[in-house]
C-alpha cells in the first residue's frame, strides 16, 4: 500500500501545478530568451545587418568633405618672376561636395542586398528563438519526468525493503523457502540499483536545464499540449507561410540577385555632381592668392579592365543559382520536418494514451497481487516482478507525457502556431 500511495503521489506531482509560484514552460522559455548567449549573437548579427543597410542607403546622400593644410618653409625662385628667395607659409582649405546622379544601378543593387541581408538575420534570429523554444520544452519535461521517475524509484525501493523484512520474518517462522526470501534480497538490490540511476539522471536533467534555461529549476510547473486541431495539408501551408528558416533562404535569393545587378553595374559609366570652393595662399610663390568655386560633373567609365568585369559577373550569376538550389533545399527540408513532426506527434498521442493505460494496468495488477500473496494464493516472487513491471510502466508513461509536450511545440513552432498553446489531437490526413 505504502508503494502505491508514493507512486500515486509521483503522478499526482507530475499531472497538477505544484504552487502558485510554480514556474511555468512560458516562464522557463522567458528566462532561457534573456540568458541565452546564442540569441545574443543573433541579435548583433541583427543589428550588424542594420548598420550595413544604413550605410547602403547612405551611399545616394552627398558627400561633403573639408581638408585644409598648412606649412612653413622657404621658397626659392632663383629669380623668377623676379622673385628671389624668402619665407612662405603656404596654406589651402577645400570645402568638396559630391552627389551621385547615376551608378548604373550599382547603389540600388547595394541597397537591395543589404536590405534582404537584414532580412535574412532577423529571419535567422527569429529561427533561433523557435529552436531555443523546443530545446526548453525538452529540459523542462526532463526534469519533471526524472523527478516524478526518482519519487517512484525511492517508493519501490520502501516497499522492496518492506517486503524483504517481511520475508526474512517468514523465512524465519519457516513459512517461506529461503529461495524466496534470497529473491527478495536481489530485488532490493535491483531497486537501490535503479534509484541510483534515476538521481543520476535527475541531476543530469537539472545540469541541462540549468546551461540551456541560465537558471536551475524550482518548482516546475505541469505542461500539457493544447488542443488545435491541425491537418497534415494545413501543417505543410502554415509552415511554407510563416517559417524563418525558408524566409532566410529566400532573403538569400534576393541577396545573390542584388550583387549579380551590382557586378553587372561595373561596367556601365557613372555620373556625379560636383561643387567645390576652396582657398589658396602662397602655393606657388609668395603673396600668391586664389579664391575659387566651381561645379560641374564628373563620369567614370571603365572601357577595359583585362575581364574583371566580366568574371565578377559570371560569379555573381553562379553565387545567385548557389542560393536558388539552397532555397529549394530548404523548402524541401521544411516540409521533411513538418511530416516528421506531424507524425511524430500522431504517434506519441498514441503512445501516450497506451502508456497511461498500461500504467493504471500495472498499478492495479500489484494491488491484487498484493492481496493474494498476503493470503497465501500466490509466490511472493510474482509480487517483486509486478512491482519492477509497474516501475517500468511508470518510467514509459512519465517519458510519453514529456514527449508529447515536446513534439506538441515541435509543430507549433514549425506551423507558427500559438507556442503558448501546443498543437493538440491531429487528423488523421495524408498529405495531398
């Protein structure tokens, strides 16, 4: 009895909310956002990303520059001009203003690529939060299942030991062989066996927890999946809208085409408008003044440059089909990902359900036998067999509920579904 109130008890803990200051999966997931060194380098990539589109755009704005100098020394003219030698101080300020008219297209390209360069870093760093959300999901679970697992493990081991005194008393009235009562002693040993395993991995779960979440667990409260009813057709349509991974890859797209239009640029003329006024003193001679301002234009066109031109753009065309093949590379892993999800998610539902009956099966098979071998009808062996079955049963349902959790967000995640609330039942829809 004693057995069955610990594991009842372990159950209990795992199915309802331990406090109300329990931390939830939400919470977990918050704390592991703030802490987590990967999504800090994903968000300097971000910003890194805006700072190149902020320069990108910068290069359509004017230039203006000032430069002036100033020295000392003497000049020596030998004569002429009939000026000998003397001491100058020559000097000159320049005030210069450049406005691009037309590049060929190569400021726009440059702009174009930033900007799908921002986006594909957002993209990737918004795909890290998702992934980091199952990666939480999958910690949490872990240490409520290799609790849950630990209260039952000491539970079994209470009850072999109860049982073991129990049979040594009737070994000694003669009421038992002593092959029983040795079997006794090798279970007991098998269930301290067994908890020592069930605190290691309870402490291993807790360390994982703890270097992903930056926190160690206390009090985690129950996670359950929610209950939206997704078929596997509308699965593959929400992942093919919503998912950053392939957002990334077709900013990718767009990047490559943007530094193919920028390298077709190259060799196309360019035209700027230029304003300059500037101030001279004793350059050339002494007591030489100049005050002068001009605008005009100025072009550039590269007519040969031993095939650079041409070679920059075969690259640029050859980067732009790397990133169309790694787009669809990524549409078909996306949709790989969504089915296996699915699926999985579909299987574990079943699992779990079978899991939970097997469970209270075993739970109630060592009730009954219990009674039985209290009154002589069965071996006491039959007894320790049932137990270790129903800590076994206990072990497959504990680690079904947690899977269910993690493959509930997994298609939640992937779907761009409320992560809040996991998907729940599925339909039973093959894909059209």
């Amino acid at each position: 009895m004693r057995a069955a109130v610990l594991l009842a008890s372990a159950a209990l803990a795992l199915a309802l909310p331990l406090s109300a200051s329990a931390t939830t999966l939400a919470e977990a997931i918050a704390t592991a956002r703030a802490n987590n060194p990967d999504l800090r380098a994903a968000m300097a990539r971000t910003e890194a990303a805006d700072a190149r589109l902020r320069a990108a755009k910068g290069a359509r704005l004017p230039t203006i520059s000032l430069t002036g100098e100033y020295l000392s020394g003497r000049n020596d003219l030998g004569g002429f001009f009939g000026f000998g030698a003397s001491d100058v101080d020559p000097r000159a300020v320049r005030l210069e203003m450049t406005q691009p008219l037309f590049a060929g297209g190569g400021i726009a390209a440059g702009v174009d690529q930033a900007r799908a360069g921002q986006e594909a870093a957002r993209a990737q760093g918004r795909q890290a939060e998702l992934d980091l959300e199952v990666s939480v999901a999958r910690a949490f679970v872990a240490v409520r299942a290799a609790e849950a697992f630990l209260t039952a493990s000491r539970g079994q081991v209470a009850a072999f030991e109860e049982w073991t005194r129990q049979a040594g008393l009737r070994f000694q009235a003669g009421g038992i062989p002593k092959s029983d009562l040795e079997l006794a002693i090798a279970h007991l040993a098998e269930a301290r066996a067994g908890e020592a395993r069930a605190q290691s991995g309870y402490e291993t779960a807790r360390a994982q927890y703890t270097a992903l979440v930056g926190v160690e667990p206390v009090e985690l409260s129950a996670a359950t999946d929610g209950g939206t009813t997704l078929t596997l057709d509308e699965a593959l349509a929400r992942a093919e809208a919503n998912s950053p991974m392939l957002e990334a890859a077709e900013a990718g797209v767009r990047a490559a085409i943007a530094v193919e239009r920028a390298a077709a640029a190259q060799g196309l003329p360019s035209f700027a408008l230029t304003a300059r006024t500037e101030q001279m003193r004793d350059q050339f001679f002494p007591g030489y003044r100049s005050d002068a301002v001009s605008v005009g234009v100025q072009g550039r066109w590269t007519l040969f440059a031993g095939g650079r031109v041409q070679a920059a753009r075969s690259e640029a065309s050859a980067a732009r089909r790397v990133a169309e093949a790694q787009r669809d590379t990524a549409r078909a892993a996306l949709k790989a990902q969504v089915i296996n999800a699915w699926s999985e998610l579909h299987a574990i539902r079943l699992a779990a359900d079978a899991a939970r009956d097997q469970s209270v099966a075993a739970t109630s098979a060592v009730d009954s036998l219990r009674n039985e071998v209290r009154v002589g009808q069965r071996p006491m062996v039959d007894l320790l067999d049932a137990q270790r079955d129903l800590l076994a049963a206990t072990a497959r349902r504990l680690a079904t509920e947690g899977d269910l959790v993690v493959a509930a967000r997994r298609v939640a995640v992937l779907t761009g579904g409320p992560t809040g609330q996991a998907t729940g039942d599925l339909t039973a829809a093959q894909p059209g």
